[in-house]
C-alpha cells in the first residue's frame, strides 16, 4: 500500500472549517450525539473517498495517519478510495472526545479490515466535536491471520448492545481489565478477569463455538511487549479499544474488549505485520492446514442485521 507523506491536510481544514456548521463552529460539548455525528460523517468519507466533502468541522490542522506513518486523506490512503464497508462496529468515549470504528470490507479485489481512532477533541481554536486527526489501523490479505469474509462471519454474531446504566463499570475499571489481558504477554503471573462465555477474534480467527463453556484462556505468545497504548474507553457499551505497538518489531495493533461486570466477553485484534507475510509466522493458508479449528462454524447463532452504532 502507497504510505506517502502527500500532505493537504492545511487545505483540506480550511475549507471544512469553512462550511462548518453554526453550533458547531461554537463549540459544542463533546457529547455522544456529536461524536456517533463523526462516526456518520467518517462512513461516508470511506464510503465515498472523500474527507473533505463529508466531514465537518476540522481544526487548523488535521493528521491522518496509518499504521502510525503519517499518510494522506487524498491520496494513497485507504480513505481516499471509495470503499464499499460490509459492516462496521463504533464506540465513543465522550471523556477524550474520541471515536473508534472497526470497519470490514471484503470486496475481493481490495479487502480490508480497519480499526480507526478519531480524534473529535478540537485543538488550537477550536472547541470539543471538531475533528483534529486520525489513526488508522490496516489490516490486509499478507497481515496476520487475515480473512476478511471470516472476521465478517464471527463479529456480526457479536453482542455488544448497551449494558444497562446500574451495570457498568468505570472507565478506572475497564482499562484495568484491558490491561491485565495485554499485560499477560509479558508477565504470565498476571490475573486476568477472564469471563465465560468469552472468544477472541484473532484477525479472522475464532476461539468460540457458541456454547456457554466457551474460554478465551487458551494462551498467549511469550514476553512480547504491548508498549505505547493509547485507549478509548466507551462504558455504555463496556468497551476499550487500545491502539500500541506490538513485539520487538512494534507492529501497529488494535485490540479491542467487550467487558462485562468486569469480565472480559470479547476480545479483537486488528494487526498490520509490515512487510513480513503473516508476521513472520508463514502463510496462513498453512496454518489453516493444521490448524482446521481456527474457523468453528456458528450457523446456529443468528446474524446481528445491523451492527451497534
């Protein structure tokens, strides 16, 4: 994929911060109603190829960058193709002013799998609700574990409707179980809340079956570091995403928790392996050989029409 430096990104805010709208351009609060507002605004963008013409207002000066590389919103980045997303999932953390979207596209031609983090919290001038930057997360047919028809499959089979208000955890608490997972790759003594019914989606990858007895405790690579995490942190829905760079060759990595009275149900990654087919660990097509489980069949669980938003 082209990762150049291109950079209208000066342009491109000034004529949004132009066509802002009046409440907006006040400075509105950073509330849910305006950040799932992003959430539509960046569906369309994607759907269409184009951030200036559908997303509003923009600081001075907006970045956008994938895999942690600065990158272009007009060309060369994934944004600037239209993209016709197959599903997508979204949380809002109101406290940051953030947005993440997991978006699933499987044209054959192009598939893709993305985990977004929108920064909504303005910046010099502006107020909260205006968008300040992006990052995004690629995941592609040579990236880790990558099916994008197979992630489809297993996340719209997910629940992640709104836990009721008397049942959510902090924001103190959901990192801290987000933590504890991603501590575990480093130090094996760490007690993880481990919740039952859980299943992890491993790029395509599925550890569930369906069935209540369903683990997520089925282990984790050895001493690899989770270093320089960024979270959103959505408690309406016990979600956290953490963006981080992953192992000694600092991979650019989502992971992404649903978390349940303070146990964790759901676990995603996102992984973009850089050059190296499958992260190093060979062609996938290889490890489906010997590895037929990976893709437990739950056509007994009924599709969500729509996913959460």
């Amino acid at each position: 994929m082209n990762r150049n430096l291109i950079g209208a990104l000066g342009a491109l805010a000034a004529v949004a911060t132009a066509t802002a709208t009046p409440a907006f351009a006040q400075g509105a609060g950073c509330t849910r109603e305006r950040l799932k507002e992003v959430a539509e605004q960046y569906r369309a963008a994607q759907r269409e190829g184009s951030v200036i013409m559908n997303m509003r207002p923009m600081g001075e000066w907006v970045s956008y960058y994938e895999n942690f590389e600065l990158s272009s919103m007009t060309f060369g980045g994934v944004i600037a193709t239209p993209q016709k997303v197959d599903w997508d999932r979204s949380f809002y953390d109101t406290t940051q002013c953030q947005v993440y979207v997991e978006s699933i596209i499987t044209n054959p031609e192009k598939p893709y799998v993305l985990a977004s983090l929108i920064r909504a919290g303005g910046g010099p001038g502006s107020g909260p609700g205006t968008i300040g930057g992006f990052d995004v997360i690629v995941s592609e047919p040579h990236d880790w574990l990558f099916d994008a028809s197979k992630t489809l499959y297993y996340a719209q089979r997910e629940d992640w409707t709104d836990i009721p208000e008397a049942q959510r955890n902090t924001r103190q608490e959901l990192q801290a179980a987000a933590d504890a997972y991603l501590n575990l790759f480093k130090d094996k003594s760490v007690q993880v809340p481990w919740g039952t019914p859980c299943a992890r989606l491993e790029g395509s990858a599925y550890t569930g079956k369906g069935q209540p007895t369903d683990s997520c405790e089925v282990g984790v690579p050895e001493n690899v570091e989770m270093a320089d995490r960024r979270y959103l942190i959505d408690p309406v829905v016990g979600a956290v995403a953490v963006f981080l760079r992953m192992g000694q060759n600092a991979r650019a990595d989502a992971h992404v928790f649903r978390i349940e009275s303070g146990k964790i149900r759901y676990v995603h990654t996102v992984t973009n392996c850089g050059e190296q087919e499958n992260c190093g660990f060979g062609p996938f097509k290889d490890m489906l050989a010997r590895n037929p489980n990976f893709y437990p069949n739950l056509d007994h669980i009924p599709v969500v029409t729509r996913p959460q938003k």
